[in-house]
C-alpha cells in the first residue's frame, strides 16, 4: 500500500445460523474490499474472503463454490457490466439495465437437496420459501454482496437477508 492507494473493507459474518430450523450454518461471511488508486475513476472491488461454512438446507448439506474471479477479473463496473452481459453460465441471474448489473458468484452448488441445480444460484424449497445465493449488486463504483436472501412464503411470510456487505470505491478522499 502507498500513498497514492486508498484500501477499505466491509465485512459481515453471522455464526450459528438457524432459521426455522430449515436453513443452518456455522458460518456466513460476506466481505468486499475495495482497492482506489488516485486518478481512476472506480476502485477496483473484490469478495475474497466470501464464503459459506457448513451451509445445510433441511439437513441437507450444500457445499457452494464461488467464483472469486468474477469480480477480481473485472477492475470497474464497464468490466463487469460487459462481462456479466456475455455471461453463458445458464441459470445465473444477469440483469443489466440502468447502470445497474445484478449477478451470482455461484459457479456451483453440490448437494443432494432435491430441486437444486448445480449451476444455478436460485431454488425453492417446498412450503418454506425462494432462496437465493451471493448476489452482487453492481454499480459504477459500488457493489453490495448478499450471501444470502429468503422469500418466505406460507406459513411463514417474510424476506430475509444474511449477511450482506458493502463497499465504494469513489471518490478518493481528498488530500489534506
């Protein structure tokens, strides 16, 4: 690090995870750090660090990977938007519209769940609710990540976010 590089971090992690005692984990942790060297419009925003510990749904458990590499590999949110937009990963989530791009850092999920499919990062699970696995929300110099987001539905009604992190990368803080 040096004087021209401005480094800042967010970090959520939630332990021993219970809702309902349909969805359990020892660990979530969502963690952005953001990387703005002076004259560059955006910081360059990366999740290392992300990542789910003994995720289980109805005791099943699922060992997701995620793919770091969607955000290291894109330095600004043009990066990203571009490759988000030619993203062929099928059941990936990629909506790109009004300087905003929304995607995944799934890349896979193995379990033996039923309704789950290894490549997607969405899925429902019956008279529970819809369950939807590290979203990015992507804007010029922002990204939020949401391990994870619930849509309960009947007999329970709510909407559920775990642990969720957010990070800039704008402006650079002026010099004193």
């Amino acid at each position: 690090m040096d004087e021209e590089t401005v480094l800042s971090t967010a970090t959520s992690v939630i332990e021993d995870v219970n809702i309902l005692q349909v969805v359990t984990a020892e660990r979530i942790v969502s963690r952005l750090t953001s990387t703005h060297k002076r004259g560059k419009p955006e910081g360059h925003i990366v999740a290392v660090g992300s990542d789910f510990h003994n995720l289980r749904v109805l005791g099943h458990e699922l060992k997701v990977t995620l793919r770091h590499k969607l955000l290291s590999d894109s330095e600004t949110f043009e990066h990203l938007r571009n490759r988000v937009a030619t993203d062929k990963d099928s059941g990936k989530i990629a909506v790109i519209q009004d300087g905003v791009a929304i995607c995944s850092l799934v890349e896979r999920i193995e379990t033996d769940l039923p309704g789950v499919e290894p490549r997607q990062h969405i899925f429902r699970v019956p008279n529970f609710g819809k369950f939807s696995l590290a979203e990015v929300f992507a804007e010029h110099g922002r990204r939020v990540l949401t391990m994870i987001r619930l849509e309960l539905g009947s007999p329970h009604v709510a909407d559920i976010t775990v642990a969720e992190s957010s990070t800039n990368g704008k402006p650079m803080p002026p010099t004193p």
